[in-house]
C-alpha cells in the first residue's frame, strides 16, 4: 500500500514543513510589531503577513485532499509534481504578498479588482526574480497556485469518472481509446 | 483498495468544490463593496460573506477526517451518503448566512442566543424554499449541518468500537446479536 | 489495512471531538458576551477564548496530516501516542489561554516576546495542576503541543526516508544497523 502512497505522504510532510515557516513569521512578526495574542490588527505591514498566513492555512486542507484523491485515482507522480508546484507558488505569493506595499496594494486595487493583474511600475525585484520574470507581485503566484489546484481538481475528477465508469458501468475508457 | 474509498472520494472532490465556491463568493464581494485584503472589515453584507466562508473552511477538515474514518470503519455508502447531506446543508447555511439582514440577526440573537430557532417573522423566501420550508435563516441548515456531523462521529466510534472489540478482545458484536 | 490505521483513526476521531469542545466553548462565550456573528472582537476575555480555539483550528489539519504520515510510514503506536499527547497539550494550551488576564499577558508579552516563558508570579491553580506543576500558563502547552509536531515531522520524515531508500537504492538502514 505505502507503494502507492509514498509520493503523496513525502510533498504532504514538505506542505507541513511550509506551514511551519509561515507560522515561524507571524510569530516573528509579532515580536517585531509587538502586537500581542489575541490581537490581530496592527500596521499594513503586520496585517498582511498575518492574513497570507491564514490564507494559506485555509488551503492548505484543500491542497492535501486534492493532491491524495488525485494520486490515487490518477497518477501518484503527476499529482506529487503538481503538489511541488503548489507549495513553491505558495511560498512566493507569501514572499510577494509580504513585500508588497500597501499603498501600491490599494491602487491596484482600487483600478483594477481584488485578484487582477498589478501594473509592472510596482517593481520588487525580489519576487520577479523568484518568479522568473513574471509579474511581481503576489497576484501571480495566487493565480498560479489556484491554477495547480484546478489541474489536480481535473486529474482527481478524471480519475474518480474513469473509476466509476470501469466499476458500475464495466465500461474502460482508456482500453477503449487505445482500440 | 480504491473500491472501499471511490465513493468517498467522490464526496471529498466535491466539498472541495463547494469550498471554491465559498471562496468565490468571498471574492466577488471583495470587488463589489471595494474591501481590498488584508482588510477584512466592511459592511455586515461582506462580513456575513467573509464569516460564513471562514466558518465552513474550519470545518472543512474536520468534516472530511470524519466522512473518511466512517466510511472506512463503518459503511462507505452511508458515510458518503451523509457527506452530501452535510455539503446540501452547508450550502443552504452559507446562503441563509448571506441573506440575513443584520436587524434581524441581531434581534433574533439579543432574544433567543446564537443558536437558537428565529423567529417566523423573518421570512426569506429563497431559503426557505431551499430548505423546503423549514425555518427560514442560516440557523436551522446549522443545526442540521452539525447534526450530520455528529451522526459521522457516532458512525465512526461506533465501527472502531467494533474494530477495536473483535481485534482485541476477539469479541465479534455483530456476531453475538445476529446468533 | 484497517489493522495498520485503527489507532490513526481512533485518534483522530479524538481529536474531532477535541475541536467540537473548542467550538462549543466558543459559542457558549458569544452567549455569556452578547456577541452576535458575524462579530469576532469584545471583551479580551471574549477574544481569548475566540482566538484559542482559531488557533487549534488552524493546527487540526497539520496535526491530521502528520499523525498519519508518521503513523503509516514510521510507527502507528508511537503516532498515535504522541497523538494523544498532542491533543492533551491542546487542551492544556486552551484552559490556560482562556484563564490568562489580558494585564499578565500583556506584560509578560511587553518584557519577554510572544513565545517566552511567563513570570511565575502568575499562578493559576487549574492549569498549573493541569500541567504537573510546570509553568501555569498557555505558553508551556503551546510549547509542548508544538514540540510533539516536532516529532512527529521527525518520525514521518525518518520513516519516509527509510521507505525511499530500501525502495529506490535497495539500501535497507534497519537491517545495516542490526547487522
């Protein structure tokens, strides 16, 4: 059985190990700003931080279910490298949502929706060149990293058909593509 | 292996699903009363929305942990069963979340106590019609939603009491009550 | 398979449980403070509570995830006992966070950074007896709570480690050592 699954278990243990270096800097944060537990508000630079954490801590169960029915019901090694992809578009859109200003936050937002594409005269260099020259800013590793979720959403639902369609109806859709 | 799981799954892809959908919801609001992140303030339309999304990703793992160790100690059709009543409920909470006014929410709260039954007088139609004409707001699809949860809890311990019982003590209870 | 997950599940089931606990603690407080969703500020008494169980929140699906990758790769008794000890710090962290006054926390925050050890002057009998005499507050549990994730991340990686090596290299580290 752990044949089948140890792909799935190693990126799930690196998924954790990312969610304890986002935790790492909101404690971190929080000794630098001192804001004390329960409080959650502070400056902009504090509140982003914070809310990247939590952002990625709410997908993280998502991410984890996804990448298992995925592995299991269509190729272990496709949904691992996807799971790859996902937690490293993760960390950039931390690294880019913590660097990124909060006055260039509002103007982007305010011109052009919550999730658009900012306007390159932001400029941090740090995220363009984790992101190889792509937009710098957190929006595209947002987009990214929903873009790998929806890919591991299509291989686990393909999987699941493929599954059902064999099981219930005895009907072999890749023996019959390969006929 | 993947014949005791599929329908499980099936149920997990789903919820995944419907938190996208969440998710969505919280995005579109985001753009339409112009509340760009990290805020997460604004006026109790957006709040209802951001709360009713964050309410349900918590609970998100705890469902599918729950759906998994009933469908794999217990019965898998009826533990995928339930989770499809439980994501039915959710919606229907995450609507009637959506369309309470805030008078009403906070009337119904000063009288009666966070979970308890609203008053008739409220009246959405459109839950009440998804709810098929039971108590129109999010609190009976809360009560309902919870309630399917802990009809998965008591699945689960009840097939790992049986587990652990004919492991251990050798004791087969299924055994004992049909002879 | 069910025999090499019984102790995962039964766990887990657990620490469901443990989180409904939370849950109920949580809305039992919006009762006592008049605190109507969607709110989520009050009274720091109110917040504490609210916060806590957030917190737990946040950890349950890191803390499913290592459990029982720890479990299926390393040991499932030993995952499951640091399960148990990891619920058990949680439930610790939660009685002390909600007992601490906000005056204590905020000067032992103000001296000492977010995570430090508390003044001994504290002294809150329940969770000094709960802890065994070691220091009465929440920061001793989240310490503990989070030192078991440690070893669980130690044990899954291990038993990961050891599963790629025998299976890729043909390098079996147990039989080495015992030869």
């Amino acid at each position: 059985m752990l044949e089948q699954i140890h792909l799935l278990a190693a990126v799930t243990v690196l998924g954790v190990l990312e969610q304890a270096y986002f935790f790492l800097q909101v404690i971190h944060a929080r000794r630098r700003f001192g804001i004390s537990p329960p409080n959650i508000s502070g400056p902009p630079e504090f509140e982003r931080i914070f809310r990247a954490q939590v952002n990625s801590s709410e997908y993280f169960p998502i991410f984890v279910a996804l990448l298992w029915q995925a592995g299991l019901f269509f190729h272990q090694g496709l949904a691992a490298a996807l799971g790859l992809l996902y937690l490293y578009s993760r960390y950039c859109y931390f690294m880019g949502y913590r660097a990124s200003s909060s006055d260039s936050l509002g103007m982007s937002y305010g011109s052009q929706g919550c999730l658009s594409e900012p306007s390159v005269a932001e400029g941090h260099p740090h995220s363009s060149t984790v992101m190889l020259g792509l937009s710098p800013s957190r929006l595209t590793p947002i987009y990214f990293s929903t873009g790998v979720l929806w890919v591991l959403v299509a291989a686990a639902t393909l999987g699941l058909l493929h599954f059902f369609l064999s099981h219930y109806v005895g009907l072999n859709v890749l023996r019959l593509l390969a006929a």
